[in-house]
C-alpha cells in the first residue's frame, strides 16, 4: 500500500524537527496540542454566544458563526494526526486516510476563503449602503450564499483528491509536509508537471480572486471611513480594518506562497506556512473578527450575569414556596423581602410585618420588576 510518511528525507533540512526516524517529540506535540485547543475552545465559545443571545440573530454573526465552525472542523483534519505522529513517533499514513485527510481539508479551506469574502462584503454593505442592509442581506440571501459555499466547495476537493488519488507514484512515498497537502502528494507522481497546473488554477480562484474580493470591499469601506467627521470614530474604524486585514494577510499569504510558488524552490518554508494556514489562522479569527467587537463582548457578559441571577430568582422563589407552605417566620420573611428589594430597581412600598409575605411574592410576579444593572434582562417570573 502507498504510504506518505510526513517527514524529510534529510535531517538538515528539518525546519520543523520532524525526524526521518520518526523519533517521538512530546513537547513539540504538547505545543500543537495548545493551539489545537484555544482555538477550538474559543470558536466554540463564539457559537454557543451567537446561539443564546437573540441580538446577534443577524447576517454577520450568521457568517461569524458559520467562520467559528469551519474554525474548529479545519486544524481537527490535521492537528490531531500530527499530535500523533509527535507522540508516536509512527510518521506513516495509509492511502484511505491521506485521501481522506486532503478531501477535507481542501473543502475546508475552501470554504474559509469564499467566507471570508462574504463576510467584506456584508460589511461593504453595512457600511456603504446601510439603508438598503436589510433588503441586501436578508434570511434567504445568507442561506443561499452558505449553502452554494459549501456544496461549492465540497465538489471542487472531490474533483481534486480523485485526480490526485490516480497520480502515479515514482518511487519515493515522503511528502515534505507534516499531513496529506495535495502539492506535496502531487510532488511524488511522474505527471505531476499536469497536475501542478490544476493547482494553479484552484489557488487562482480560492486565492487571488477572493483575495482580490476582499481587497476591493476593504477599499471602498475605507473610502466611506474617511468622510467620518469624529476622529474616534475613524480611529475605531480603522483598528477594526487593520485587524481583519492580518487575519486575511496571514490566511491568504500563507496559502499563496504554499500553492502559487514553484515546486523547484526551497519547500523548507512550506511547512511553516502550512502551520500558520491550519493551526494559527483558525485560533485568530474569533480574537480579531468575534471577541473584540463590543456586541459580542457584551453578549457574553449579559450570558454569564443572567445566569447568575437565574440562580438566585430560583433560591427565592423556593423560599416564597417554602414559606407558604410552613407556618409564616418572620425572619424568614424579612430576609426575602431583603433579598427581593436588593434586586429590583425601584423600593417597593413599605410591608406591615403581617403582610410580609405577600409583598414578597408581589416582588416576583411576572413583569413588574427588572434587575438593577447596567444591561437589560428579562422579566423575573414566577414558577
């Protein structure tokens, strides 16, 4: 069986210690392990933020959600096999998982670059043509740009990995990568000169021409920034820009210097910017696009405090039925009575020690009172 075995043929020409001995590197594995994690954890913090809290129910997070869940599908094609081959020392991989492993991972990236396409150009239209947003950017539109994204994607890595499945193999079975990457598989075959132009042509299109997208959405919404009156304003807006620009310089560069540059150079630097393509990308995108914007930080905030007082409506409510049900404490009831007060935003009016208890439960009916803070919160209801 072909086997591609994931390291170099000259221990000199190492740039990234894989060994041609497959010799076990557990601190390096433990580093991959790190950025595998933060940015699975992260990106999965952003979809459960995004699921929860109904404001950011908008054609932005939609793609910001959908980026976050490409985010955590992209590095699990290749880091864990990686982490692997560190722990293992066993650099090997048989031909049904290195198939699999580049099907996924071309429509992965795939996906990545039409998206983030989209996503300038929702905010070309947000920003430059904010009164027709809505009319633009509606329910339907999203869905459809989603979905041809996908299916898009998903037939163009299966017309590849099937070509690449029928190159023939000259002799050598090493692939100057650490994962099945379709130029380094291609590198191995006697037609891989063919072949090599069907690459061209796939990162011209994923990667010049999206690039160019955003490029051209960018410029025009900075056209618009520069007629902002308030110096703060374009100050914000351009650290925003500057911002997404290094996620898309470092996404984008780092996938044409590997795909658009000829085999015959030096391939030590392909690995470092695969790294960069699979494992840092991904752990950057919800720190540029998600966790510095102000909704989404507000969102989790209102997430994490509303669940804290959920608790503590609930500890009152138990103690309202409690109270019922028991013959009436008066210190008992003075201390819910207390505890409701702290918690409302406006004094109730004074309670005769005989009427305790329906006052207290008067705080807790639906709709009466809200939480006193800085953020809105729903009603507190009764059980």
């Amino acid at each position: 069986m072909f086997i591609c075995a994931a390291n170099y043929q000259d221990q000199n020409e190492d740039s990234i210690t894989f060994s041609n001995h497959g010799e076990k590197q557990p601190l390096l594995s433990i580093v991959f392990f790190l950025i595998y994690i933060i940015g699975v954890l992260v990106n999965l913090i952003i979809i459960i933020v995004i699921y929860l809290d109904s404001h950011l129910h908008t054609p932005m997070y939609f793609f910001l959600c959908t980026l976050a869940f490409v985010d955590i599908c992209y590095p699990t094609v290749t880091l864990p096999k990686l982490m692997d081959i560190l722990l293992s020392g066993d650099n090997s991989i048989t031909l049904i998982q290195c198939f699999t492993q580049m099907y996924f991972f071309l429509a992965l990236a795939a996906v990545e670059a039409t998206l983030l396409a989209s996503m300038a150009y929702d905010r070309y239209v947000a920003i430059c043509k904010p009164l027709q947003y809505h009319l633009i950017m509606n329910r339907r539109f999203c869905v459809l740009a989603i979905v041809g994204i996908w299916i898009s994607a998903l037939v163009n890595s299966a017309f590849l990995t099937h070509l690449a499945s029928k190159l023939a193999n000259c002799g050598s079975n090493k692939i100057k990568q650490f994962f099945c990457e379709i130029k380094g598989v291609a590198y191995i075959s006697c037609d891989r000169t063919t072949f090599y132009g069907a690459i061209y042509v796939e990162a011209f299109f994923y990667g010049i021409t999206t690039f160019s997208l955003n490029l051209l959405s960018y410029i025009n919404i900075i056209r618009n920034i520069l007629h902002i009156k308030s110096k703060h304003g374009r100050q914000r807006a351009f650290s925003t820009c500057t911002s997404h620009f290094i996620v898309l310089i470092i996404f984008y560069g780092s996938g044409m210097w590997t795909y658009l540059r000829p085999p015959s150079q030096s391939e030590e630097l392909d690995q470092v910017f695969t790294v960069l393509l699979v494992g840092v990308t991904p752990m950057l995108n919800p720190l540029i696009y998600s966790l510095r914007n102000k909704e989404v930080q507000n969102a989790l905030l209102r997430i994490c405090t509303s669940g804290h007082h959920q608790g503590h409506i609930q500890d009152l409510q138990e103690a309202s039925k409690f109270a019922r049900i028991h013959e009436p404490n008066q210190g008992l009831l003075h201390h819910l009575v207390g505890q409701a007060v702290r918690h409302t935003t406006c004094d109730p009016p004074p309670c005769p020690d005989s009427g305790l208890l329906l006052c207290a439960t008067s705080l807790l009916r639906p709709g009466r009172h809200r939480f006193n803070a800085s953020l809105t919160f729903p009603a507190l209801t009764t059980n």
